[in-house]
C-alpha cells in the first residue's frame, strides 16, 4: 500500500480533525477537515460569485473543460484508484468501474447538454395567442449542493456534479466523512486543467456540514438513507429549494424457469456481490421458479463458494473488499442472525471475518421468507437471500411487496414475456437478463419510485432537474389592440366564439360528439 502521505490529496490536511482509515487494514490513510457552517456558507458564497461566468460560457467551452478533465482522469487513474482503495476498500476492479464511469460521464454530458438543454419551441391553438412565437428555455439554478454517499467515492459524488456543471450550475461537494479524499482529487483536477475558480469546490466534514449545504444551496443532490433523505427534503422544503434524492434499495432479480441457468447465476453473483454488496442497485434479494430452484442454488453455491474476500493487494488479487462504513457491519450481522432465528440456512458464510479490517463472509441463505428482515429492510453488505416461489406471479407480487422501488431484474429466455412482466414492477428501473448495467447507460433515466427517491440520475432529466425552466412568448406583430382587451366589445368577443367554433366546434360534430 502506498504511503500515507501520497494518499492526501491538496486540502487534506494532517492535523484535521476527521481521520479516513482503510476498512481493509484499518491504517489511517488521511485527515480532512470538518467544515463549520460558516465557512460552508462561505464556499457558497465565492460558488455563487462564480456561477455567473460559467454559465456565460457556450456549451462548447464548458465541454472543453470536460475534455480536459476526461484526460487528466485517465492520466491520473492509478492515482484515482489507489485513493478509491484505500479509502473505501474495494477492490481495484470496483475502483476501475469508477474510473469508466468519470470518464464516460464527461463524455456524454460535453456531447449531449446543449441537445438536452436547447429551447423548445411551444404551439398553442387558442384564439387568444394566434401569431405568436412561444418558447421553453431551461436556466441555470445557481450554486447545487451534492451530498455524496461512502459508497461510490467518485461516482455517486462527482458524477453528480458533472451535469450540473454542464447546464451552467456551479457545484459545492459534501462527500462522505468517510470516504472524502477521491473528491479532493476531483479539486485538484479542476486547478490543474484551468477551470475557473471556485465553480467546483469541495467542503469535507460530517453530518453539520451537509446540513450547512442543505441550508444554503439551490439545489440539493442527495444519495445516502431514506431517513436522511426525508430531512434532507423537508429541509429543501422549507427553504422552497429544488432536491433530488436517491435513497435506499431492496432491489429484486427473479429467475424465471426458461432462463438460461448460467446466466442466471453469474448476473445473481456480480449483482449481489460487486462492491461488497454495498451499492443502491445491488441485488438484495432473488425469487426463483420452482422448477428449476434446486439447479441454481447448487450452482450458485458453488460459485459462492468460489468467491474470495480480502485486503486488496492488486488486480486479481480478490473479489469481494472491506465493509465501508463500521455501523453496517452490525446491520449485516443482525440481518443473517435474524434470518437463521426463523428458519433460513446459511450455506454459505455467514459470519464476520477474523482480522484488522472490516469483512463479512459472502454469504448464502435459502429456505427465507418475507418475515424475515434481511427480504424487507436494505442490507448493504455480501448477503444474498434466494426464495423459492410457484410460478411468475408469485414472485412480480413479492418483488412489489417492498417499501422500496428502485431497480428490478428479470432472467429468462422469452422476451415478450418479459416486457410484460417487467411493466408490472414496482420499480424504478428494470433490467432484463442483467443486473446493474443501465447505470452506465447515460441516456436512459434512472430513478426510485415509493421510498427509494425523489428525481432522476442520467437522461435528460438528469441534467433538466439542475434547471429552471422559464416560458417565452413573443408577439412578433403588435396591434394597437386586440380583440379581448378592455374596454369589453361585444361584437369582438361575438367574434371569438365564432372562431372558436370554426376551429373546434365543427371538428367534434364531424366526430359526432
């Protein structure tokens, strides 16, 4: 591992309060501030300032600046996953998802914001606004504050803040406590390729300081708990600011008897066991046919078996990392001793690794029901719970018996039926012999539904939402007076009826309505 000293980018300072270790070696790999309200409110401030002059770029220029950066991350990646290592312990193959994602991200965004944000133009029949020019255009909100999660270091908090930036918006960060050193390497990025000053900037800290953010931004990104994220918009709601939230995920697969039994297993295994288990997309829990039940527990046991978790020592070194944040490791553990207490087995694992770091086995459990906590409540770590059900529509009622909607999976061999299916979940996004993937799909929304969120990442309206939209009509040939305005003319509006009749009226008697 790296020295300590290689691993604190600008702005972390070593006599900060906040101390960032390992979770794979327990090693104190940083220290960062803990940002007062004031000197948020500060950030802010100077964001503000700035806003301005970005926004007066075309969106060219500001694409240019996304070029620069997109070079700067693939120059600098070895760096950028070193810091997301250690700070998050993932693996480097986790980390390496996060450098694809930045990259991708400041490529589609440079290519598509200006498509996304262009005017629109509006037509309107009604007789009062004949020969008139109408139009939509979409304005920058000002200064966006983005609240990012332990998780993702790079993604869920400066991919965040690229399509905010593209529409105009300048961004301050609140990454987590936990994990805040891969923001301040994104810092260091915008000083090194020349961007403006302070049309980015980072405030590191812990709960006060998103508050602080919360209190002085216009807009809120949010992604973290949904009992956060419930304060988080009742604050926004106070204050009238615009947020967006993605919250928690109990997110479904269901493996459908006609599905291909390999692919099954190995979408299930990445799906469940890809950053630890701990991302929002993650798959939570699986429903499978009846008929083919046996066949893919015996499969996916073997494969679990198969899975090894460790310190990362490299590529290839091993599959599954460290536990993130301390708490969750308690939540893991109650979820699999709550399942084993009313009945489910454990086939695989089920315990918490011996060692400096924080690890919990990957771990199986079958013979589980919707009593059980670990198919209802959001686990975030290397568990998976497999249920066996009769037929399809058992298991699309489960997958919806959820307080949670955010992402669903399906597997199967018969694509019609699959649409259908899918169009009957609860769920914000659905994929089809996949799992996670459409996160990389920067053109297709991604969103919870019921308590995974509010809004959108991606699309255009995952750009759309860090903007005011303000309507402009245009009388492009002005009369002295037109036929509604006071003082009232009888005979004028005995003229408009008979327009309107003419444009509509004759339409629905020819109908017959």
């Amino acid at each position: 591992m790296a020295q300590t000293r290689s691993l604190t980018p600008d702005g972390a300072r070593a006599d900060a309060p906040i101390a960032v270790d390992n979770p794979a070696t327990g090693a104190v790999v940083g220290h960062v501030a803990d940002a007062s309200a004031q000197e948020v409110a500060q950030a802010v401030a100077r964001a503000r300032q700035a806003q301005p002059g970005w926004a007066g770029l075309s969106a060219r220029s500001r694409a240019e600046f996304f070029t620069r950066g997109r070079r700067w991350l693939l120059t600098h990646r070895q760096e950028i996953i070193d810091s997301i290592v250690a700070e998050n312990g993932k693996t480097q193959e986790d980390a390496i998802v996060e450098i694809v994602y930045g990259v991708s991200a400041f490529a589609h965004w440079a290519k598509r914001a200006r498509h996304y944000l262009a005017d629109t133009k509006i037509r309107s029949l009604s007789p009062f606004v004949l020969g008139r020019s109408m139009y939509t255009r979409r304005v920058p909100l000002g200064v966006v504050g983005v609240i990012g999660p332990w998780n993702n270091p790079l993604i869920n908090s400066f991919g965040d803040a690229i399509p905010a930036l593209a529409a105009g918006n300048a961004v301050v960060l609140k990454p987590s406590e936990y994990t805040p050193l891969t923001a301040l390497l994104m810092e260091k990025m915008t000083r090194e390729c020349g961007w403006p000053k302070d049309v980015f900037q980072v405030v590191t800290g812990a709960g006060a300081t998103g508050q602080a953010l919360v209190d002085t931004a216009d807009f809120v990104m949010f992604t973290g708990s949904t009992k956060t994220g419930r304060a988080v918009a009742a604050r926004a709601g106070e204050r009238l600011v615009p947020c967006s939230l993605e919250l928690g995920g109990k997110d479904a697969l269901i493996v459908l008897a006609d599905a291909s039994l390999e692919r099954a297993v190995n979408v299930t295994l990445h799906g469940a066991l890809c950053n630890g288990g701990q991302m929002c997309t993650s798959v939570e829990r699986v429903y499978v046919e009846e008929p083919v039940y046996d066949a893919f527990v015996a499969m996916l046991r073997r494969r679990f078996e198969e899975v090894t978790s460790a310190a990362p020592a490299g590529l290839g070194s091993t599959d599954v990392g460290a536990m993130t944040f301390p708490p969750q490791m308690g939540i893991v553990e109650d979820h699999v001793k709550d399942a084993v207490s009313r009945g489910a087995r454990v086939l695989v694992g089920g315990h918490t690794a011996p060692g400096p770091g924080r690890f919990f086995e990957p771990t199986l459990l079958v013979d589980v029901d919707h009593t059980m906590t670990c198919m209802r409540e959001e686990t975030f770590g290397p568990t998976l719970p497999v249920m066996k059900v009769a037929n399809a529509e058992e298991a699309v009622r489960l997958v919806n018996d959820s307080t949670y909607g955010l992402q669903a999976s399906l597997i199967t061999s018969n694509m019609k039926r699959a649409r259908h299916l899918a169009e009957r979940l609860e769920a914000g996004c659905v994929t089809i012999n996949d799992a996670q993937t459409n996160y990389m799909a920067f053109g297709l929304p991604m969103g919870g539904w019921k308590e995974s969120g509010l809004g959108v990442r991606h699309g255009a309206e995952g750009i759309r939402k860090y903007t005011r939209l303000q309507a402009v009509s245009v009388n492009r040939f002005p009369t002295r007076r037109d036929l509604h305005m006071l003082p009232f003319d009888p005979s004028a509006y005995r003229s408009i009826l008979r327009l309107v009749d003419l444009m509509y009226g004759n339409r629905l008697r020819r109908r017959g309505k």
